[in-house]
C-alpha cells in the first residue's frame, strides 16, 4: 500500500497524515517514503501541521539498511500518541545494528519560525551516531528562532521493555544554537557515550527522564561517558533520575549561558553529581563572569539541623537576586553522596551591598524527612524574584555525612 496523503484546509488545522503502513526498510508505505514524501518534497514547510502515523506495523522493528532521509520539515510529529489503555512502552523499534555510519533520526529544519518537530514513542538502537540528532540546516539559514525538538515518550540506547542495552553512539545530540528542544518522559541509557549532549542549543529543557538506569529507575543500564553534557548553552535540567554513568550524572562546560539543574535524582554515577569544568572537584573558584554560583560548604550534620557556608560572590549579590540553599541525601551505602533525595529548601538571607560574602547558615529539616545514615549535600540556587524560583544552580557541594546527636 502507498503512503497516503490526506490534505486539509489551513483554516480547519487538520494534519496532512502519512501512514507508514510496513516495517520494511524502503519501498511504498515504509517510514523512509514517508519521510521524504513529508520533507523532500517540501510538503511539510510549516504552513500546515503534518503527522506521520503507523497503520498495522505497531509493536514492530524497523530494521534499516541504511540512514533515513535528513528531516528538514517544520510542525512535523512522528509517531503515535500514548494510549492510555496500553503500557508506557515504545510502539516501534528502530534499529541502525546494519549501519557503519549515520544517525536515527537527523533533524535539519530551516523554518520560518519556532515550530514543533515531535519524535515520539520509539525505542531507537544501534545507530552509530546518536539515535536522536538536531544539526543545522546545511543548505538555508534559519528564521529567527529556528525550530523546536521534542523527544517525548521514548527509549534510546535500550529495548522497548527497558531492560537490556542496544546502544547508540550518543543518545540525542543537539549542535543547531538557533535550536530549542525539550527532551521529556525517556529513558536514554545503554548508550556508548553521553545520553544526551547538548553540544549548542538556543534552550534545552530536559526533565523527567530516566537516563543510566533500567525502565525501573533503579538498576543499572549505564551510559558510557555522562547522563547529559552541556555546552554552548542555557539548560532546564529537572526532575529528571540520572544515575550510574560511567562519567558525571551532569556535566556543565564552562560555556554554558544559564543552568538550572535542581531537583533530580543523581545516583552512583562514576565522578561528581554535577561537574562545572569537567574536572572531577567541587570548585570554589569560578569565575564572576561565570553565570553558575559557587556551591556552599557544609560543616556539620547533626541530627536534623545542617550548617554551612554560602559563597557569594560580588556578582551574584545584585539589589533582586534571591538565593536559595537546597539539601539532599544519599544514602550513605552509596558510593558517594550525590542527590538522590530532595530534603529541603530555604530562603537565605544575603547582604544586598554588591560585595563577596560568606554566609553561614543553619538550616532544620522537618522531622517528616529523615537524615538518619545518609550523605548530605547542598546547592545554591540565584533568580530574580520576577522570574521562576531557580536560575542558576551550582554544583553540589561536598558531601557530609549525619550524625547524631549532639
């Protein structure tokens, strides 16, 4: 069967649809006409949403021989959506194990302006490059913002059920810095190098996935350099459970614009939870100009009650800046404390005179979070009181482990 084009008035919003209706390589109804019936042909220009849908090969591997078209679309979604009935797993596997070179899906959109191009609900395996790449379009420039990823609902690097390592070079690499991608609900692991490396990027958000471990957030299923490396620049990171990579659980160049990176759970990773420089210390000296704080120092765990120093800098105490000290525990059987848990949070009160400070604190975790034989460590975190609660996040510091009581 062809691929079908089913064509709708811009007015009605109605999505051009090509159904992928076999698991082959090439041919009628195959992904790979599919691709470049929606990009090729230049149908998919971002002047109306275009889908490419599967029809009859659910729960099937794509096998290919050899890479796919480049996709060069704007307001394109491949894939599925989730259906509620069925368990969270990928609906189609694509595999790149024939390939010597090449990537999964290689994005290289030139659009207007910023419009989604979702990749959504694939175990993608065994390509050489990355399963997932966003690059800059080679042949246009962009619009003013270039376009916008979204990798959704997917394993990369690992088998559909999440449990054995098929691995890819890297697992999504982002190098487009007009580009924003939001990378959201995958599990990333198994994969030969990072599981997600944002090389140059206009934003990346990153959060709620699974990136080192098993479908279970548990087990290992290591990637074999960091869970996310970040470079030219600014990063969301959230939420997100990222553990037992062989590298860093987070690793921050010293070009990055701006990073968020609270609230996740950073496990057994080989060096550092989080590592500004990538040179495996906790650094007490980063540049002012640098837009990532210095992260606090922690003297004593004493039964529920952390002591510490905050490091300000000159160009951190601005007349708006807010600072936020936030704790987390590891258990101490771990091989390092890194943050596994959120424990805490509290507001600290800095001279607001545009001069360097340290600034003891002593903080009291509610008794409904227990410290007891864990490893504590704690982050800074600078915003301006317009904008959301954490900005620029350091490093964790040190780990230190409780004791009581005394």
């Amino acid at each position: 069967m062809a691929v079908l084009f089913v064509a709708a008035s811009a007015a009605a919003q109605t999505p051009a649809i090509f159904q992928v209706t076999t698991a082959g390589d090439s041919g009628p109804g195959s992904l790979r006409e599919a691709i470049f019936k929606a990009t090729g042909e230049g149908q998919c220009d971002g002047r109306m949403a275009c889908e490419i849908r599967f029809q009859n090969v659910l729960f099937s591997k794509i096998a290919l021989q050899s890479p796919l078209p480049v996709i060069t679309a704007c307001r394109l979604v491949i894939g599925e959506p989730r259906d509620p009935l069925l368990p969270k797993l990928p609906l189609i596997e694509l595999n790149g194990s024939a390939l010597t070179s090449g990537n999964g899906f290689e994005i290289r959109s030139s659009c207007p302006s910023a419009n989604d191009i979702v990749i959504r609900g694939f175990a993608i395996t065994g390509f050489p490059g990355s399963g997932i790449a966003m690059l800059p379009p080679t042949e246009t420039k962009h619009g003013t913002v270039g376009p916008e990823l979204r990798v959704q609902g997917n394993h990369v690097g690992c088998d559909r059920n999440g449990t054995f390592a098929v691995p890819n070079g890297r697992g999504v690499f982002v190098a487009d810095e007009n580009g924003f991608v939001v990378v959201e609900q995958n599990l990333i692991s198994g994969n030969l190098h990072s599981g997600v490396f944002v090389s140059a990027s206009r934003f990346a958000a990153i959060r709620d996935n699974a990136i080192g471990t098993m479908a279970d957030k548990f087990t290992p299923l290591p990637n074999g350099a960091s869970g996310i490396y970040v470079e030219r620049t600014a990063a969301r990171i959230t939420t997100n459970t990222i553990a037992y990579n062989r590298d860093f659980g987070i690793a921050v160049s010293p070009l990055v614009a701006r990073l968020t990176a609270t609230e996740n759970a950073l496990f057994d990773n080989g060096w550092l939870g989080i590592d500004f420089g990538l040179d495996g210390r906790v650094n007490s000296d980063i540049p002012e100009a640098s837009p990532i704080p210095i992260a606090p120092t922690l003297t004593d765990v004493n039964g529920p009650v952390v002591r510490g120093i905050a490091h300000i800098r000159a160009s951190d105490s601005q007349p708006f800046a807010n600072f936020r000290i936030l704790l987390y525990a590891t258990p101490a059987w771990r091989r390092h404390g890194e943050a596994e848990s959120n424990a805490f949070s509290t507001v600290l009160d800095v001279p607001r005179d545009g001069a360097a400070h340290d600034v003891p604190f002593e903080i009291r975790v509610p008794s409904s979070f227990s410290l007891f034989d864990t490893i504590v460590t704690a982050q800074m975190s600078i915003s301006i009181a317009t904008e959301e609660p954490d900005v620029n996040t350091s490093e964790l510091s040190s780990g230190v482990r409780y004791h009581c009581c005394s």
